[in-house]
C-alpha cells in the first residue's frame, strides 16, 4: 500500500516551522499566521514533488526481482507443489509487467504500487506458513488452510494487471488491495508473526 510520500512530511516540517517563527516569534495574528502556514504547506508539496518521483531505472527493476526472488525462495521451503508453481506464476507475470512497463514508463508509480503491495503480502503469506509448519506451539489451522487460495488470488490480480498493461491500462491499485483484503480476509496485520513483520 501507498507510504506517505517524502514531499508531505517536508512540508508539514517546513510550514511547522515557519508557524513557529512567524506566531510565536514574531508574534503575527493567529489567523493571517494559519494562512501564510496553509499557502507554505501547500507550495512545499510542489517544492518537494522530485523527492517522490518514481523512476523505471535498473536499481527499481532489480529491487522488484529480488522482491520476487524472495517469495520464490519462501515457496520453494513449503514443499508444496502447488505453492511453488503459483509462485513461479508470480515471478514470471513480475517480469512480463516490467518488460511491459519499459514500454510503457508513465505507469511506473502504479505498478510500483502493484508490486510493493502484492509480492510483500505474497512473502509475509509464506513466511507466516512456513513458521507456522515448523512450530508445533504456534497454531493457526485457518491460516494454513487458506494460504494456498489466497497466494492464487494474488496470482490472479498479477494476470489482471499484465493484461491491463497489455491494454495500456493499469489497476486502480486502491480499489484491488481492497477488493483482495475483503475476499482473502488477509491484510498486513494479520500475516504478522509474533512482533516481527519479516
């Protein structure tokens, strides 16, 4: 899911700051104050835009295949045949969306979405499997259960998003982490093993 990006933290910071300065040090009316604060917030949002940008360079591509990697690897310690093969269908539409994305680069902020959400959740899935396997004292049958269907929930919303990108559309990424959410009953909460978010 979407982090908070750089440019409204510095702006917060920086119209903060400034309120301080002209309220409390220079001593200028509360409300005119309030508004210089609001029109500096605002202007800081545009100041700090670069921050957020988000480019399709070979740092970002290789970060995504080792991300992908990481959920392969996680799979392939289940030793369950069927997780290994939805997963090796999750790496493959991984690399599929960047060669797509290449073709299409102002994508890039969407997809990035796409996969900071969707490989996340699919190694935080396997990992809490593959804790919950090897500790007797530590159960949760449901999640076992579930964890196979839901890893091919997200392997379907990778086929949606290649095929979209193949019709040069992208997932609105809000609405499908949230349509996955209600019908896997998965959320980054709950794919928390102990105090660790591995």
């Amino acid at each position: 899911m979407k982090q908070i990006q750089k440019r409204y933290i510095y702006s917060a910071i920086l119209a903060s700051v400034f309120f301080v300065v002209i309220y409390g040090i220079i001593r200028i009316n509360l409300i005119i104050g309030i508004i210089l604060t609001v029109f500096i917030y605002l202007g800081g949002i545009f100041l700090f835009k670069k921050d957020d940008l988000r480019t399709l360079d070979a740092e970002s591509v290789n970060n995504y295949y080792y991300l992908a990697s990481r959920v392969q690897s996680q799979a392939n310690l289940t030793q369950n045949e069927k997780m290994i093969k939805t997963c090796e269908g999750i790496g493959k539409y991984t690399d599929d969306i960047l060669v797509s994305l290449s073709q299409r680069p102002k994508k890039v902020e969407q997809v990035f979405d796409f996969f900071d959400y969707y490989l996340d959740i699919s190694y935080k899935i396997l990992y809490k499997y593959n804790f919950i396997q090897k500790n007797e004292d530590y159960k949760d049958d449901e999640f076992i259960k579930n964890a196979e269907e839901n890893l091919n929930k997200i392997l379907s919303e990778f086929k949606k998003q290649y095929k979209n990108m193949q019709e040069a559309k992208v997932l609105d990424i809000e609405t499908e982490i949230k349509m996955f959410q209600q019908s896997s009953g998965i959320t980054l909460e709950n794919v928390k093993v102990g105090e660790r978010n591995e």
